[in-house]
C-alpha cells in the first residue's frame, strides 16, 4: 500500500528524533569518557598510551558486527549505502584523508570532538566549526568543488560491483550475500574486539561504555535511515528513498558535510523548502549531550585562544578538515566508524590516510616544540 503524505511527514519526524536522540547518547557518553579519534592516536605517538586507541578499535568492531548483522537479517542494504559504490577514488580517499588527519591535530580534534568541545563550552571548537562548516561548503559547492571534482576525483578505480568486503567475497565464492555478511561481520568484528579487550586494564567499565555506546549508536543510526525510513515508493516521485536523509539514501554519522548543512539550515531558517535532515540533527544531538553531561558534572568551562599562533593552528586545521572531509567523503567518524562499519576499501583506505595525516601533524607539532625549545 503506498504511503501517505502524512504518513511520510510522522516517518521523518520519527527518523530524525531517532536519530538525535542516538546522537545525543553518542555526544554524552563522548564527553564521560573522552572518546576521541584524534586524542587516541595522539596518546598512543606521543606517550605510547593506547587505551583510548582501544576504545576506537572497540567501536569499530561493534560498528562493523551490527551493521553486518543488520545486513545480514535483510533489515538493511549496504548497496544503498554511497560507501560501497563501484567507484574506489584512491586520490580522494588519501589525499583527503590525509587533509584532514593533519588538520584535526591543528585544530584539537575531529569533527565529533569540535561538537563535544562546544558543549562544555569551548569557544575555540565554536570557531572551528564555524570555519569547518564553510570549508566544507566551498569544498561541496563553491570554489573548492572545482579543485576536488576536476582534479583528485577522476583518479580513480573502476569495480566491477560494490566495494565492500561481504559483497567482494560473495562475487569471488559465489555464496549468497546474506551468509558472508554474517560470517566477515563475525570474523573481522569478533577479532577487532578480541584485540581491543584483550588487556585486563582495558576492560573498565568506562572503556567499554565508550565502545559498545559509540559503535551501536553508528549500527542504531544504519538501522534508522535503513530500514525505519526506507520507503520503496515515494508519494510524489514513486521512487524509493531513505526519508529525512540529505542524499536520499541510506546514512549513518559523520560530521563534516553535515556541519555545512547546519550553517545553510541556519542561515536560511526561514526558508519553508529548508528541511531539517539526519545530519544536521545529529549535529544538535551531539552538542546536546555533551553539554548535559558537561553540566551534570561540572565540567563546563569557557575557554578561549591562548594567542595568536593558537589561532592561526585552529583556523588552518578548520580548513584543511573542512575540504580533506569532504574530499575523502567522511572523518573519523562518517569513515573511520560509519564507512569502515560496511568494510568498504575506500573507507579502509580513508582511514588509513586520516591516522597518517594525524601523526604527520604530531611529528610537526613535535619538531616545532624542539625548535623553540632549542
């Protein structure tokens, strides 16, 4: 029976509060337990400290077992998703992802973690999302388009079908779709987890509500977008589509495109054809929930720039995330949580690139404090 207008406008509204409300816990649980990408890697180069590098890894292997599982039960269609295209854009994924690996250094964090910062009332992460939010649009439709789309996208590799792992092995072996995403999911996630909680120390209960929090609210939101607001025949186009989702198909979290929308949403509220989508309340669930809990524990404090080299490194890191991001069609989280969930090659080689810029800008960061101090 096809859908209703009313029905449609009860679904989006579903889809959206679902998904803020996953947000917010992601956001919450962030601020409690200090989950963060770019301080994961930066305490495992500079102090060889790598439990936060496990609570990632934990993440992603909770990521990758739910969403696989979902895909499993046939309740989502990873092939809906734009991460397992037949399209591997090597100059993207790497050159993007190392942009904004390096910028996320300079600018204190990533993304997730600028949003995370606001909330406990950093003022320096509200510069860089204002800065972020206007790369990322120039970056998707401005000048910076031109430079991304006529000189690193064409560098690609052309598949013969999707990109990731289940649907690479299913062509190779023949064996249906539904039983490999059932048996990479427990393979690579099983494994994944086994090696984050593999040390004694690691297993406290901060650390594990860092990982199974963030690496289901990334399946939670999948199953959303996916399965809660897939409709076969749209009303008006008869087409399918995923409601309330800015692509129109199926999406999880990531926050670099959906930080430009929420500058565009805001800029233009007034504007009736303006929709809110999955993305941009993502944006607000996040900020909420760590100010919440910022709050609740009296951990919110204004902070400021410390001087003008300060500035000038959130600034240029702001930047440099705003077109890596959407260069390399993800961050931390929209690829190394989202993407890296669907075992995509491209989101597998995004992630590599993003851990390789982090600690370029580490060693930099290192070698600058050696030179003054010499």
């Amino acid at each position: 029976m096809p859908i209703s207008e009313d029905d449609l406008a009860a679904l989006r509204a579903t889809v959206l509060w679902s998904t803020f409300a996953l947000a917010f816990a992601f956001g919450a649980v962030a601020q409690r337990t200090r989950f963060c990408t770019m301080g994961a890697v930066a305490d495992l180069v500079n102090f060889g400290d790598a439990t936060r590098m496990r609570q990632w890894l934990l993440a992603i292997a909770v990521a990758i077992l739910g969403t696989h599982l979902l895909a499993a039960r046939g309740l989502i269609d990873l092939g809906n998703s734009f991460h397992t295209g037949p399209r591997l854009l090597v100059a993207s994924h790497l050159i993007g992802g190392f942009l904004f690996g390096f910028g996320m250094v300079l600018a204190g964090g990533c993304g997730s973690r600028t949003l995370v910062r606001i909330g406990a009332g950093s003022l320096k992460s509200l510069v860089v999302f204002l800065v972020l939010g206007f790369s990322a649009y120039v970056s998707l439709r401005g000048a910076l388009a031109v430079v991304r789309v006529e000189a690193i996208e064409p560098w690609y590799v052309p598949l013969r079908g999707r990109q990731d792992l289940a649907a690479l092995l299913a062509r190779a072996t023949g064996a249906p779709l539904a039983t490999v995403h059932l048996a990479v999911g427990l393979a690579v996630g099983g494994l994944l987890a086994a090696f984050a909680l593999a040390p004694r120390e690691f297993r406290t209960a901060e650390n594990l509500l860092a990982g199974l929090t963030v690496g289901g609210v990334i399946a939670g939101v999948w199953f959303v977008s996916g399965h809660i607001g897939h409709v076969a025949e749209h009303p008006r186009t008869l087409e399918e589509t995923f409601v309330g989702t800015y692509s129109g198909r199926m999406e999880s979290l990531t926050f670099v495109a959906p930080v430009a929308h929420t500058l565009d949403w805001l800029m233009f509220f007034s504007d009736r054809s303006n929709l809110l989508t999955l993305g941009v309340v993502a944006v607000f669930g996040m900020t909420a929930g760590a100010a919440l809990v910022a709050l609740a524990t009296r951990q919110f404090r204004w902070e400021g720039f410390r001087d003008t080299e300060d500035t000038a490194h959130h600034l240029v890191g702001a930047t440099l995330m705003g077109f890596g991001g959407v260069t390399a069609m993800g961050c931390t989280i929209g690829q190394g949580l989202t993407g890296v969930s669907t075992l995509a090659l491209g989101s597998l080689l995004a992630t590599a690139a993003i851990v390789a810029g982090a600690v370029a800008a580490l060693k930099y960061q290192q070698w600058r404090i050696e030179r003054q101090g010499g």
